[in-house]
C-alpha cells in the first residue's frame, strides 16, 4: 500500500488509523507548499489533488473517512469496524460520514463568518443542531461504539480533536474528556508528534 501524506493535512487521521492498525505501507510525502498535489502524476491519481490518497494494488482511495473505513475492513480481523449487516454497522456508518458531511462544512462556512445559515436548506443544518448532535453522539465513557476502540473513533474523535484543537467549536466536559482519551491512544501520539 501506497499512502500519500502531508502532515498539515487530514492524512493524519490515516496516518494515526494505519498506526492502529500497524499496517505495512509506504509513505509518499506530497509537499504541498511546494504544489506537488498539482502534479500532473498526482492529480492522476487523485483528481481533487487532495491528500491523503490510498493506493492499494488497483484501489485509489480518497477522502480520510473512505480509507479509515476501506482500511478497516481490509484488516477485519483487527476488529476496527463492526461486522457488515450487523446492527451497529449503521451507527459506526453514522460516526464516519458526520464529521465529513455535517461537521466539517458548517464549521468551515462558520469560521468565514457566514452566520445566517438557513438549517432547513443546508444539509448540514446548523450550530445548535451539531453541537447537538455531537454531545448525543460523544461517549461518556469508552469509545464511540462501546468499549472497544474503532475506526468511528479515528474519523469521529480526531475531528473533535482537531476543531477544538483550532478553538472551532466548544467542547463540553464530556467531549474534553473524550478527547483526552482520544490523545492518550500510542498511536494518535505517534502520528501527531511534533504537531
């Protein structure tokens, strides 16, 4: 596996995701200060020319939550991620696409300034509905699906950490305390060192 890295990017949480998982790859560093994602050879690969990107034999993929989950299932005996068809299999789906599809834009669109968001026409609705969501969806103990740690908590716990990390949004107790767990794991260590 191929794994094309920044480390001011969202290929962190691929990077802390292939930790946990201990998975042999290869890193391609992609200097995005010097415009290397504008490559001709990288936007071949990844015509967003974002990073991270995934290369596994014939497979691209693209987007952190589609590896984080693309990762967990390719190593399920790990037990990252619940079994398909079983009935956490959509709440685990939940923690994966939340912080990409919800989170992430009004946070972003947010933090521009743009405050009169209209929640019955964007689909991510807006601050009071997140914040909702997150302190509904953030575990007061363990991790987000239980008591065992999975890719939910890689995609979902490292965007909280990143947010309030930047000071974007405002943590409750529970979440900080989610958080702090979230940084104690060796292998979020590991791949945030230095940051």
């Amino acid at each position: 596996m191929k794994h094309y890295f920044n480390s001011m990017s969202r290929a962190l949480t691929s990077d802390w995701m292939l930790r946990e998982l201990d998975a042999e790859h290869e890193r391609i560093v992609i200097d995005v200060q010097a415009g290397e994602q504008n490559s001709p050879e990288y936007r071949a690969i990844n015509p967003m020319g974002k990073v991270p990107t995934l290369v596994d034999g014939d497979a691209v993929i693209t987007e952190t939550a589609a590896i984080c989950a693309y990762l967990a299932d390719k190593f399920a005996e790990k037990e990252f991620a619940p079994s398909p068809g079983s009935p956490e299999r959509g709440r685990y789906y939940r923690y994966l696409f939340f912080p990409g599809t919800t989170l992430e834009p009004l946070l972003s669109v947010t933090s521009l300034g743009i405050n009169d968001i209209k929640p019955q026409t964007m689909g991510w609705g807006d601050i009071p509905r997140a914040m909702a969501a997150v302190e509904s969806m953030t575990p007061a103990t363990g991790w987000a699906l239980g008591e065992k740690f999975t890719a939910a908590d890689v995609v979902f716990g490292g965007t909280l950490a990143l947010f309030c990390g930047f000071n974007m949004m405002t943590a409750s107790q529970k979440v900080v305390s989610y958080i702090e767990r979230i940084k104690s794991r060796t292998a979020y260590q590991e791949s945030h060192t230095g940051l």
